[in-house]
C-alpha cells in the first residue's frame, strides 16, 4: 500500500488530486508507526552524547512529516464533506493526537533534551539554538515531565476534559450560528442596502430554496445589516442575534447555551495552570508568548486604551450629533456602524460598497506581487497548473535572484458560512534536515472573500482589504 501512497511519497508540492480517502488511515498509521521505531532509534542512538543533528534535527523531521500530512488533511477536509472523508480525517486527528499525547510523555527524550541543553557544547550554541532547546523543554515541562505520576494522571484527566469543552464550545457556536437565519419577502424592509449587498442575500435564499432575500449570522451578513439598513429594528434584531449567539438566550438555549461549558473550562485551566506551578491561566497562557507577564499584557492595554480615549470621545460626539440630525437623540450599539457609515459617505462622497470597485481581486493580487517586487526583490510566479485541493486555490512560487524560496497558496473564496475574515497557516516550515538538505516551505492564505458571480468579480472592500495585506505580510515572513 505504501509504494501506491501518495501521501508516503517524497514531493515538493503535495499532490492533492491524487489522494483518496482509503489513503488517509494507513498514510498516518504508517507514519506514526515509523516515527516510534525512528524515535526508539534516535534514543539508543543518542544515550552517550546527545547533539543537535541527531536529536534536535532529527526529532524534528520526525514531527514535521507527521504535521505536514495533518494539514494536508485539514485542506482537503475543507472541500471533501462526503462522510467517508470526513470520517477518515477524524480518525487521523484521534490518532495524531494519541501519538503526540505519548511523545510528549516520553521522559527519556526529555531528559536527552535536557542532557543536551545543559552540555558544554550547549553553551557554545547561537542564540537560536538555544532558544529552540529552551522552547522544546518549556514543551515537555506543560506537557507534566516534572510532576509526580499522581500529578501527570491529575493532568492527563485535565488535558482531556479541557479538549472536550473546548470542541464542545465550538459546535455550539456553530450549531447556534446555523439555528439563525430571517427569510425577508418584502423588498422595504431592506431599504439602503447596496444592490451588490442584496445580490449576496437573494443568492443565500436560493441556495436555501427559498425566494427573496436570506440573513444568517455569518459576518459579512451581519456587517451588511448593521452597516446599511436603513431599518432600526432589523439592526437591533441582527446584532442581538449575533452577540447572544450561543448564550442560552434563544429557544434553543439547552442546546447551544455555552455558560456551563465556559463554567467548566475556567475551572478545568484553573487548576492545570495551578498544577504545573502557575498561579492562574493568564500566567499559563503568556508562557510561551513575547510579553514576560500578565502585568504587561494589562499594562499595554491600559496604554492603548487611554492613547485611543480622547479619539473614541470625539467619534461618539460626531456619531450622536449626525444622529441627532436624523431624529435619534438616543443612540444605541447597533446605530454606531450605521451611522459612521452615513458620516463617511457625506464627508468622502463614498459608501464602503462603492470602495469595493476600485479593488477587485485580481488587480489587488497583481498588484501585491509587483510591491513585493519592490520592497523585498522577490517574484512571484503564478504556476497555474500545479495541483491545489480546489479549483479556485491558486499557487504562486516565491523566487529570490532566479532561485525558488517557497511557495504560497491562496484560497481565495468563502466555500461556506465559517466564522473570520482570513488567516494564514504553514504548510511546512523552511529547515535544513538532518541530512543537511533543505526543505522549501509552502504557506496558506485563506482570505474567506465572497466568491463572484456571473454579473460581478470578486471585490474588496476595506476591511478586507486590510486583512488580507496582513495575511499576505505573514506569508511573507513565513516564506
């Protein structure tokens, strides 16, 4: 089966049309099961004199295929919903996750690690080595290597109830997020919205079966009505609809209310950061980031806060005198977009739709790769044969003096009703293996933007494209 795996094959750019569903089990299964006889190898291996080729490099390849292959997955599962894919992928990520649950336990390569790091030839290593080492012990020091074997069951039991709510968390927002939805039949009662706007709605009906025009809680939805309806009610229903989402407000309550589940994880990271030697969560969870404590990270709030006061003071004055023009003297949260959006038109003479003309998809992307150019001196060819998980998914090479550096991947387009503007993800980190070959690394962007139509192109407007230049400077650096 292997030898007729692609996802067991050595590639450069993965080869997504060639994998099937019957190929994703035994992929990771084989996987898994190479990475613990190369893991037992590496240990026997490196009991003497632990260095940084043959562990650190070499328990990093290790991981990377693993994790490369996982988000392979993810990208295909995101267009592959038929039940046997999905039902594969899940039992890959139930596998992945025993897996790095058992090598996160496993104390003889801690202590190899640890061996490593504090040998004389350690301290010898650059500044990046030695950050490496540190984060890969912080790793296994939250993972429980330094409790006792009561306290790593007590944390085990933490870990898992922690997975569950949080997974739990998010399907009740989604089941609460598909539970909403206002079927309009009269055109009246969407007066001030963007023609362009009401295509998108009367789309969303017809996919629905429906005829008029849809709403749901999706966010452009959401900022189309508190943005541009001229009616009041219609503002108020949409943001009480959005912000009481999964909050036991709604007849649905018992099912999507999320206040016991957020109860339970509060108390659940309370007493793991406890466990591992933190006094609450917010110390845990600053652990592994740049700020050093949770003092700093309220302190820079604060800044930002009092930086912005005067400016959020003079925005409320202006929003509440325009409105008072318009006959509301009592100016409430779901008029606040409505009516800066109207202030922009009468001091620009433009609405955020009509933004949207002047930066439609394809221009905005030509015209990113020509900055590039500029700035940093790298092109990006566009390789419009090369195998994608979507049709609509186009891959660009990323080269630097006619050499190639990496590669991005842009999914451009919302293929359903999922939450968020854009992100962007690795698909492999650039590293030197063990071998001392070096590996390209390959990076998404997901821009989430609605995709055209038969009368309209795919256009920006600005948020989104504020999104997606910052999106685009990630990838970047990644690559």
């Amino acid at each position: 089966m292997s030898e007729n795996n692609p996802l067991l094959q050595r590639y450069d750019l993965p080869p997504f049309s060639a994998i099937r569903a019957e190929h994703l089990i035994p992929a990771v299964q084989a996987i898994i099961a190479e990475s613990r006889v190369m893991t037992t190898e590496i240990i026997a291996s490196q009991k003497s004199f632990p260095t940084w080729d043959d562990l650190v490099l070499a328990v990093d390849e290790l991981e990377a295929r693993l994790d490369g292959t996982l988000t392979i997955l993810q990208l295909l599962g995101s267009t592959r919903i038929a039940p046997v894919w999905q039902e594969a992928i899940t039992r890959c990520q139930e596998l992945a996750e025993q897996y790095k649950s058992e090598q996160a336990q496993n104390s003889e390569l801690y202590q190899l690690y640890r061996r490593l790091a504090d040998s004389p030839i350690a301290a010898l290593f650059n500044e990046e080595r030695k950050r490496a080492l540190h984060k890969i012990l912080r790793k296994y020091h939250l993972a429980g290597l330094d409790l006792s074997s009561e306290q790593q069951l007590q944390l085990t039991s933490l870990n898992m109830e922690i997975s569950k709510f949080q997974f739990e968390f998010l399907a009740r927002l989604e089941d609460s997020n598909t539970a909403w939805s206002k079927h309009i039949e009269d055109r009246s009662l969407l007066i001030g919205l963007p023609n362009a706007v009401l295509a998108r709605m009367e789309v969303a009906a017809q996919a629905a079966g429906l005829t008029g025009w849809l709403l749901t809680l999706s966010t452009q939805s959401y900022r189309d009505i508190v943005n541009y309806a001229d009616n009041r009610d219609l503002r108020r229903e949409m943001m009480a609809a959005y912000y009481s989402r999964a909050s036991g407000t709604g007849p649905d309550d018992l099912i999507t209310n999320n206040e016991r589940v957020l109860t339970v994880l509060l108390d659940d990271r309370h007493k793991k950061a406890q466990l591992l030697g933190y006094s609450n969560f917010a110390q845990l969870a600053v652990a592994d980031q740049m700020a050093d404590t949770t003092e700093q990270v309220v302190d820079f709030l604060h800044h930002q806060i009092e930086l912005s006061r005067s400016l959020f003071a003079q925005d409320a004055e202006q929003v509440e005198s325009f409105a008072a023009q318009h006959g509301i003297t009592d100016v409430k949260p779901w008029d606040i977009h409505y009516f800066a959006e109207k202030i922009r038109q009468d001091v620009a003479g433009i609405s955020q739709e009509a933004f949207r003309n002047y930066f439609p998809l394809e221009t905005v992307l030509q015209r990113l790769c020509a900055f590039t150019k500029t700035l940093f001196g790298v092109d990006l060819i566009e390789h419009a044969a090369a195998d994608t998980w979507h049709e609509d998914v186009r891959v660009f090479e990323l080269r630097e003096y006619a050499e190639p550096i990496g590669y991005l991947f842009i999914n451009p387009y919302r293929r359903q009703e999922a939450a968020g503007f854009g992100d962007a993800s690795g698909l492999r980190n650039r590293r030197i293996t063990a071998e001392g070959r070096p590996r390209s690394p390959l990076v998404v962007l997901n821009s989430r933007l609605q995709p055209p139509t038969e009368t309209q192109p795919c256009l920006l407007d600005h948020l989104q494209l504020r999104v997606l230049l910052h999106e685009f400077g990630h990838c970047l650096q990644h690559c």
